[in-house]
C-alpha cells in the first residue's frame, strides 16, 4: 500500500532551532489516504484540522492555506488522534507520497518528537519516501537561474497544470486536497515510466 501525505502548518521551520523545539511549526491540518500501488483509493482517509492548545501560527501562513487558529480551536482534534493513526498505517504501507514530502515528514517527526512519542514508528525502516516535486522538476523543465544549472522546482499548481493539465486553482488550498493531486500526478508520472513502485 501507498500513504499518499500532506500538512498544512502554522508556518516555515526556525533555523538553527531543533525540530523538536516548541517554536516549531505545529500541523494545524492533516490530510492523507491509503491507496493500493497502482494509486487506487482504498478505504484508509484523514482530513482534519488539530488542534492549537495555545499555540500561534505565523503571519503568512493563513494567507497560503486560509485556516486560522479560531477554525482549529472549534474544529480540530487533539493532536495526538491523527498521529497515531497515521504512525498506525506506517506499519502498513511500502511507500509514503507527497509533493513537498520532506518538509511535511520533517514536521510531522518534530512534532511527535514534541509530544515525547517515539518517532520511530513514524520512520520505520523499509518504508520508502517518494517525493514528487523533484521528478516534476525534471518533467516540467523550467528553466531556472540556479547555479547548478538544475531546473526549477515547480509548486503543486504548477506541476498539476503542466503534467496533468488541469487548470491552477482559486483561493485555499487543503491539505486532503493537495494529497490527492500528489496522488493524480503520482498515476501519471507512473504511466509515463518516471516512478517505479515495483509491483
């Protein structure tokens, strides 16, 4: 199975801080689903919002993903609900997808570190991370001023709109919403031959 994962957070990370530091960014929503290795939705969702117990979120961040810590407050789940479940299916899964992945499973293993859990569970060995935002890179080719002469890295948007053609969106973006176009643009980077899953 494939853990398609995706965060929206209350902000960037603090360098020169450790992840675990309580000045670190906190997931203010999480959203994934199980699908089988061809990319096929299975039963396994999450889409929630957590919540803040106190914490703020960072100016810039709401004007990206539009949740506020108010929205948090009366709608989320103590955070610890989510993490459980989503370290439960790490015991279930071959491949973890997301676009922008390692910064979401940088937070998230922050996060749990945070909580005095043992992140371990959310690292397991055997589990192989695929972030989709460098093979868009190379797919989409854009042109980039980077001394390395590499392309630049597309945004989700961006990336959906040249490889899948759909149209960038409007306003908001959630985080079930952007684990679902990773799991769209993962189908198609497959049939195209970039990824291999080995089945």
């Amino acid at each position: 199975m494939i853990l398609f994962y995706d965060t929206e957070t209350s902000g960037l990370p603090v360098r020169g801080l450790p992840m675990d530091d309580n000045a670190q960014p906190w997931i203010m929503q999480v959203g994934a689903m199980l699908t089988d290795l061809e990319g096929t939705r299975i039963h396994g969702a999450l889409s929630t919002l957590i919540k803040p117990d106190g914490r703020k979120g960072r100016e810039g961040a709401e004007a990206i993903h539009g949740i506020t810590e108010r929205d948090c407050a009366r709608l989320g789940v103590p955070e610890l609900g989510p993490l459980s479940m989503l370290t439960s299916w790490m015991g279930m899964v071959r491949f973890v997808v997301g676009f922008g992945l390692n910064f979401d499973q940088m937070i998230t293993a922050g996060v749990i570190e945070r909580r005095g859990k043992n992140v371990a569970a959310w690292k397991r060995p055997g589990v192989k991370w695929i972030d989709l935002i460098e093979t868009c890179a190379q797919v989409c080719k854009i042109p980039s001023e980077h001394e390395s002469g590499s392309y630049k890295w597309p945004n989700l948007d961006i990336a959906c709109e040249m490889i899948l053609g759909e149209s960038p969106r409007e306003g908001h973006h959630d985080a079930f919403g952007d684990a679902d176009r990773a799991r769209r643009l993962f189908i198609e980077l497959k049939r195209r031959g970039f990824i291999s899953v080995g089945e």
